[in-house]
C-alpha cells in the first residue's frame, strides 16, 4: 500500500511537472509569437499608392490641391490657383478633372504673359484661364475616347484627342494621366490651355 501510495505520487509529481513543462513552453510560445506579431505590426509601415509628379508621390488621401503643392513642377499653377482664389474651390468635394500645366507649360507663354496674369487687377482673366481647365466630374484616361469634347468650367469646351498612342488636351499633349486624388482627377499638361476670346 506504501510502494502504491509512493507510485502514486511519483504519477502526480511527473505529470505536474509535465504539466508545468508546457505550460511554461506555451507562455513561452506566446510570448515569442506575441513578440514577433508585435514586431511585424511596429515595422510594417502602411503606404498608399500613387503617382509621382514633380519630385513628389500623389495620392489618393489627398485632395488636388493638397497633391499639387507637393509637385516641384507645378508651382507656378500653385500660386496662379492662389492668386485667383481658387484653393477652396478646388479643394471642395468635387468631383473635378483638372489638366496642370506645368512650370515649362507656362514659360512657353509670350513673355511676361504670367506676370500680368498674377496681377490683382487681373484676377477675372486668370481665372477665366484657370477654370478653362477644369471639368467638372472625374475622368480617368479609361473614360476618354477619342475626339471627345468636354465642357469646362470656365464654359467652353476642349477636345481629346489620341494621336499615336499618347493623349491631347487641345494641343497640349498628357505627359502624366491618372494622378488621382480624394475630390478629382488630375492629368499633367505640357502646354497652357487658352480659352477663346
């Protein structure tokens, strides 16, 4: 009865060890695959996609005008767009398709032609110029078709055209299409748009 008590309680002993065993590999388990969750989540970084324009990645979080003052190459639309105070508009719900000019785009006007138009006394002739490039709705380059003719804002209208595989604006050629922001659509212009007198 001694040597069954004693058997017995050696039984117990090494399944609570055993027990003890794992429990113990189990924390451990879990704390290790808790540490490694943890790890992964602190360094994964959440990254949006977007489009590069000017030095800078657009993205879709981002309202035009908040995408466009990152572009290096669009700071002269940037401070035309302020001049004619048209942040609010173009940072409003939307949607529009707005085709930038860029810098180059507009140092191709007749000298002085940018300066003049950032004059206060100016204003109503910038943003006539200004709302001739915008539309309002969003439209995405698989939306286009050929010889397509949108009305601006400004209240004329401007013709797509696909020439050899690239894409026009009048005759300003898209350099960078589909630059898609949270109010809109964005295409990247070589040329200045000028609306008719």
């Amino acid at each position: 009865m001694k040597k069954q008590f004693l058997s017995l309680s050696a039984g117990v002993a090494l399944l609570a060890l055993v027990s003890a065993c794992n429990s113990s590999k189990t924390a451990d388990t879990m704390n290790d695959s808790s540490m490694m969750d943890t790890s992964v989540v602190d360094t994964t970084i959440a990254t949006e996609n977007g489009v590069k324009v000017g030095g800078a990645v657009m993205v879709p979080s981002k309202n035009i005008v908040e995408n466009a003052l990152g572009s290096s190459d669009h700071t002269t639309l940037v401070a035309a767009v302020k001049a004619a105070g048209l942040v609010e508009t173009l940072s409003g719900t939307g949607p529009f398709t707005v085709f930038a000019p860029t810098n180059e785009a507009f140092a191709k006007l007749p000298a002085g032609a940018v300066d003049n138009l950032l004059k206060p006394e100016m204003k109503k002739d910038l943003t006539n110029v200004l709302t001739y490039h915008v539309v309002s709705g969003s439209y995405k380059s698989s939306d286009l078709k050929n010889g397509m003719e949108l009305t601006t804002v400004q209240g004329q209208k401007i013709k797509l055209t696909e020439k050899n595989g690239e894409w026009w604006v009048n005759d300003a050629k898209i350099t960078i299409p589909d630059v898609i922001s949270s109010n809109g659509v964005t295409y990247v212009i070589d040329g200045v748009l000028m609306p008719k007198k």
